[in-house]
C-alpha cells in the first residue's frame, strides 16, 4: 500500500513537472507567435523588396534595350 501511494505520488510529481514544462513550452509558443505576427509585416515586406529589386533591374534594362 505504501509501495502504491508512493508510486502514484512520484507519477504525480512527475505529472506536474511535465504541465510546467508544457505550459512553459506553449507560453514560449505564443510568444513566439506573436513577435512573428507583429513582424511579420515588415520581415516579408524585406523579402518583397529584395525579391524585386533583381526584376526590376532585369525590366529596366529590358525597357532601356527596347
């Protein structure tokens, strides 16, 4: 019986320590996610610019040739 209590003591333990971690884990998650909504924006605004700075070039000198 104390083997028992013991037991279901320690997986209890156990038990905690893994919701902490959990919730650890998913408050890391939303924060995570946050920073990556409000920068969102302006990081793929970043890529926006450098994806097109090559293609403009390439259509600038194409209307230039033309």
């Amino acid at each position: 019986m104390l083997r028992n209590q013991h037991y279901s003591l320690k997986t209890g333990l156990i038990f905690d320590i893994n919701h902490q971690q959990n919730t650890k884990r998913s408050d890391q998650i939303e924060t995570i996610n946050t920073i990556m909504q409000t920068t969102r924006h302006r990081i793929t605004w970043k890529v926006y610019q450098w994806l097109r700075l090559p293609f403009l070039k390439k259509y600038s000198i194409k209307c230039v040739k033309i």
